[in-house]
C-alpha cells in the first residue's frame, strides 16, 4: 500500500507541475487585448488627399507631354480638345469615374492622400500602387497626373487635364 500511495502522490505532483507549467505560460494571455489588429508593418495609414473628388468632376479636355517644357504648349492642346471632352463623373462611393491604364471601361477609382502630401487617384489600396496616377498638380482649373507604373507613365507620358467651361 505504500508503494500505490507514493505513486498516487508523485502522480499528483507531476499533475501539478504539468498545471503550473501551462498558467505560467498562459500569464502572458491578456483578455483585455485591444480588438483592433497591429497595423500590418509596411502599410501606410490612410491619410485624407488634399484634393477632393467632387473638385475633379466635370468636363476636362486633355493632352500629354513628355518634356516638362511642353506644358504650356500642352494646355493649350488640351483645352482645344474640350470639343471632345474627357468626363470624370462622381462615383457611387465618393470616388471619381476614370480610365486605368490600358482599360476600355472607366470605374470608380478613388482620390487618396498619403503622408508625404501626394495625392494619388487609384483603385482601393495603398497610395501610390502600381495602377495609381499621382497628381503632380492641380489648381482648380488644370489637372496633371503622371501613371506611377513605369511602363504605362512611358505610353501615357504626362497626362494634362484643362477643364472645359467653367466648374461644375
């Protein structure tokens, strides 16, 4: 009998050393954790653009250069277009209807700020992904943005929007 209850009371301690060792790591186990998750490391916080969509609305006649020398001459391209004008309408969402790059159909793409002071007009995501446009300027009446993807700032060089009429 002394043989059975030695080996009760070493099973009870194994028992419990087995027990402290799991609390012990469970001490670090909060239930008051904030329900929001860390930010994930790399990803920029969402930051209001300085333009707003409904300043980009309208009808804009528009032209491209690639020599920033061009651009006076280039307005003046672009606001003689305005008889075949480039229309950004008002998204559902708060966004503005636009062409991506190489895209038939225009979508709702949004206008987005980053903590640089850029702006970028884009699907959701990140500031300045890849199917982004910065906007390099904008003044009320002309517009000029430049595709972030190399390739597509290649083909479409430095986009010059000029509004036709006066603002909606």
């Amino acid at each position: 009998m002394t043989s059975s209850r030695s080996l009760r009371t070493a099973a009870r301690l194994g028992i419990a050393s087995v027990l402290t060792l799991f609390l012990g790591a469970c001490s670090s186990f909060s239930l008051t954790q904030s329900s929001a998750p860390p930010p994930e490391p790399g990803v920029e916080p969402e930051v209001p653009a300085t333009v707003r969509a409904d300043e980009l609305v309208g009808k804009w006649g528009l032209a491209a250069y690639n020599n920033p020398n061009d651009r006076a001459r280039t307005e003046k391209m672009a606001l003689a277009q305005c008889k075949q004008p480039y229309t950004i309408g008002a998204g559902s969402s708060g966004g503005v209807i636009m062409h991506l790059a190489d895209q038939a159909t225009p979508q709702e793409l949004r206008v987005k700020g980053s903590s640089s002071g850029k702006n970028y007009i884009g699907p959701p995501g990140p500031p300045g992904g890849e199917q982004d446009r910065e906007i390099v300027s904008f003044d009320g009446r002309v517009l000029i943005t430049r595709f972030i993807d190399k390739d597509a700032a290649t083909r479409y060089q430095t986009m010059v929007y000029v509004r036709c009429g006066p603002r909606a």
